[in-house]
C-alpha cells in the first residue's frame, strides 16, 4: 500500500511537469505532411524527391499524398494530414484560389504550412511560399534567343506555347515572353500563340497547325520543357527539325530544366531553357517550415532567381541545373 502511495505520488509529479503536454509521452522528431497536386512531369517528381531528401537529411519523418488535380481531395488529404497532428504542411496546390481554405484550416490547427512553386491569392492567411521568379527568367531567355535572331542577319517569324491560365506560372511566362520579346520586334514576329493547357495533344494540334499557317516560323518558345515532345514531333512533321549551324535551324528555347532540355541542349538542338533552381527551393522551404515549428519567424516569400543556361555557359552551368543531375550515366 506504501509503495502504491509513492508510485501514485511520482505520477503525479510527472504530470504536473508534463501538463503541457496533456501528461501524455512526447512525439518523437517532427512529422510534416507533403501535397502534391501532380506528379505528372519530371519536374513534379524531381521535386518530390528533393523535399523528402531534404526531411530526411534533416531527420524529420514525412506523409506523403497526391490529389491528381482534384482539389477536393487535396483539401481532403490536407485534413487527414492535421487529424493525425503533423508538425508542419509542405503543398502544391492547383491554384491560386483552391489553396486559401487549405491555408486557413491549417492556420487555425496552428500548423505551419509552406506552399511550393506556387503563390496563393492575396489575403490567402499565414504561410511562406517559395516560388521561382518565372517572369524574369522567362524575360532574360526570350532575350537571348532575341539577341541570337538579331545576329543571324535576318528577319524570324515566331511561336509561343502558352501554359494553363489558371496557373499563375504560366501568366508570369507568357508576360515574360511578351515583355522579352519587345525589343526584338524589328527581327522577331510573333505570328501564333498557342494555349496549351500543359496538354500535349493540344500543344501538338498547335504547333502542326501554326507550322502549316506559317511554314517560315524559325523561332520557338515553350513556357514549359515537359511539351517539348509535342513540339519536336511536329518540327519532324515538317522537316524543321534541325540542329544549331543548320541553315534551317529553328531557333528554339524553353522553361524548367528538365533532363530532356539538358540532352537537347547537349545534342545542340536547343538554343536555351530557363532553369528552376529544384534544390535550392526544396531545401530553402523545408528549412523555413522547420524554423516554423521550431518557433522562428520567416519571410513570408522566397524567391529562387534561377538562370538561363545555354550553348555558351552549358558547361559551367550544368551541374546547377537539376534536369543534368537526374541523367543516368
């Protein structure tokens, strides 16, 4: 009965030391849930294994969901992450829009959460995003492919393949493009704008279609890498396909990085491709998410300034571009 009394005493003592913690066992390291709306590209992959290999780095334990552009599920899932107490959320959302009530109903469970490669509306609620300045790269590769149509001595006729306009990347791309391009307009023409929808079939429709409208158009721009199939394929429909030196050569350029615009750019078929710096994003935004949970305060954007790689600094700049990392030997 005595040492009932001792025990029942001690309990008691270690309760009234824990009683933040409700006397219950503390969790062991930091969980975070990670989001994604797609996996569909190799970009949206590179991108996942660069946060998990950033947790993991850091020893902070992951939960893993991909909503398949339902945004439904992924507020779904988001709830399901909170329900089981992570300690902070990593997302990409669909939108701009579909991301606030997300944002909020972390914000009132108090769980940091960090948005990545998109940024939510305005008054979305307390969050760090980080994004890739998409306006200025795509600006500072439409004006390298300008400065290389000025030097070729004549006049070029010129496509865009424009992103979904939903997503806010795709704005700051197509703005880019038509803000790079301006000072280009006594040698470049834009005679075709071709919506996408990031929809290969779609992007492939265009690009035959402005071709057969246009067959001199000898300057293209894609606001993403992952519709270079689409465009190659048509380019081959219409013997256009040709290397740098060529005589017919179009002059071509994308965005993001990804290892077929490194092979492109190694075989000398692509002029340039603005880079999103994959690593640095990840790793900057689960550090600001731990420095979160840690009780630290961030800023409430980061920005990754990426760079224009091309023919001239391919060999310098290659091991920063994450596309290059992912080639198999």
């Amino acid at each position: 009965m005595k040492m009932k009394k001792i025990f029942l005493m001690v309990l008691s003592f270690i309760c009234l030391l824990s009683a933040n913690t409700g006397c219950r066992p503390k969790k062991k390291g930091v969980t975070i849930g990670i989001s994604f709306e797609t996996l569909q590209t190799e970009y949206w992959v590179a991108s996942m294994a660069a946060i998990k290999s950033e947790c993991e780095r850091n020893g902070i334990n992951y939960i893993v969901a991909v909503s398949n552009g339902d945004a439904n599920r992924q507020f779904e899932q988001v709830n399901n992450f909170i329900s089981q107490g992570v300690d902070g959320i990593v997302i990409t959302p669909k939108d701009a829009h579909t991301i606030v009530p997300i944002i909020k109903a972390a914000n009132r469970a108090s769980i940091p959460i960090g948005i990545y490669n998109r940024l939510p509306a305005d008054h979305a609620g307390e969050h760090v995003a980080v994004v890739a300045d998409n306006y200025e790269i795509t600006k500072s590769t439409v004006r390298y492919m300008g400065e290389l149509a000025r030097a070729s001595g004549r006049k070029h006729k010129a496509m865009i393949l424009i992103g979904d306009l939903g997503d806010i990347n795709a704005i700051y791309r197509r703005d880019g493009f038509n803000d790079g391009i301006k000072e280009f307009e006594d040698v470049v023409e834009v005679v075709s704008r071709i919506p996408t929808e990031w929809n290969q079939e779609k992007a492939l429709a265009g690009v035959t279609n402005a071709l057969q409208a246009n067959p001199d158009i000898s300057f293209i721009f894609t606001s993403s890498d992952f519709l270079f199939p689409s465009i190659i394929s048509a380019l081959k429909n219409a013997d256009k396909y040709h290397p740098i030196g060529h005589e017919n050569h179009v002059i071509f350029g994308g965005f993001d990085g990804d290892p077929m615009a490194y092979s492109l750019l190694k075989e000398q078929y692509l002029d340039a491709d603005g880079v999103q710096d994959v690593f640095y994003e990840c790793n900057s935004l689960v550090q600001a998410i731990l420095s979160l949970i840690e009780g630290g305060k961030v800023g409430r954007k980061i920005v990754d300034p990426g760079f224009v790689i091309h023919q001239k600094n391919l060999n310098e700049k290659a091991t920063d571009m994450w596309g290059a990392n992912l080639q198999t030997p």
